[in-house]
C-alpha cells in the first residue's frame, strides 16, 4: 500500500513538474550592452562611437553643451547625470531589468546604445538566434525573440516634445534621421 501511495505521490509531483514547466512565461528580456554587439557589428559600432547618441550621457555632465542647455532654458553648470527624467533618454534600459543603474554599476549602458534602439538583447543574442555560431539566423526568430527593428515611434519615445531641446510644433523626421545620426548601415552577409 505504501508503494502505492509513493507512486501516486511521485507521479502527481512529477504532472505538477511538466505543467508548471510549460506553462511558465518566457525570460523577460535584459539588456546586455553594446560589447555584445560590437562583435558581429564592427563596421555599426565604430560608426555609432562617432555619434552623438553614444556620448548622450556625456551631454547630461555640468558644462557639457552649454550653448543648448541655456537655448532650453536648462543651468548648463547643473549635474543632470542624476535626474530620472534626462537619464531615461540618455542611457540604456535605464529603469528595466538589466538596464543602465548608475555610472559606476552599468557604465556600458551610459549613452543610447544599440538595445536603446533594438531591444534588450538577451534573449535574442543566444547562439542559437543571432551570434557567431548562427550566422544565417532567421530574421523573424530573432524579431521573436525580442529584436526590434526601430521606427519611428521607437525613436520618438525621446524624441518628443517632452524634451527640453525639441522645439514646439518640431516634428521628428524618422527618414531623414536614420540616415544620419546613428550608425552606418550595411547589407546583411548572410540570408535572414
């Protein structure tokens, strides 16, 4: 009777198991920083050090872009590095899971890097979605997985007339912006 008891025990663990097991939420994905990218990327990465999107956090520091700060009415000799509001915008995933904290925890994720713009990455830079061991990885898989292909309602999430340096009545023009102003853009090597 005891064996009885256990085998029914055992298999009823053993259902919870499985159908807790397939029934759980995907991984929320994280961000992971730009030195992941940077290794299929080169060519993107060097471009975008080149902009000034990457240095946005520098722009945030007292005497950086005084010029614009009093144009926005904003103290140029203020630290701005601290202010929820601006740091959203001028850093990585700030406020997310994996997402920029501070300079000195998450200094990778200071300015707006490649997740900024495609998504947190862990969940589609795996080796078997998009990295060097999967080359030819499926564009949709990827998409699936969390990799997001910016438009301009990505870009308009700072982009806005919230910001103190957008102009009223401004209209941010995706199409002539993402020719200029974030990365070089090269034809893929492999079939997607």
């Amino acid at each position: 009777m005891l064996r009885v008891h256990t085998k029914i025990f055992v298999s009823a663990l053993y259902l919870c198991f499985v159908v807790s097991a397939s029934s759980a939420t995907p991984a929320k994905p994280t961000y992971v920083g730009t030195s992941k990218c940077r290794v299929c990327h080169l060519p993107q990465y060097k471009s975008w050090q080149e902009t000034k999107m990457s240095h946005a956090f520098e722009l945030l520091k007292p005497g950086q872009s005084v010029d614009a700060k009093k144009k926005a009415k904003l103290d140029p000799a203020k630290d701005y590095t601290l202010d929820p509001t601006c740091v959203a915008c001028h850093t990585t995933g700030y406020g997310q899971p994996g997402g920029f904290r501070d300079i000195a925890s998450t200094p990778d994720l200071a300015g707006v890097g490649c997740e900024s713009c495609h998504g947190p990455g862990s969940e589609y830079l795996k080796s078997n979605r998009m990295s060097i061991q999967n080359k030819e990885y499926k564009r949709a898989e990827v998409v699936a997985a969390g990799l997001v292909i910016p438009d301009k309602q990505t870009c308009a999430a700072c982009h806005n007339a919230k910001s103190p340096f957008v102009q009223p009545g401004a209209i941010f023009d995706f199409e002539k912006r993402k020719s200029q102003g974030t990365h070089q853009h090269n034809p893929l090597q492999y079939a997607h």
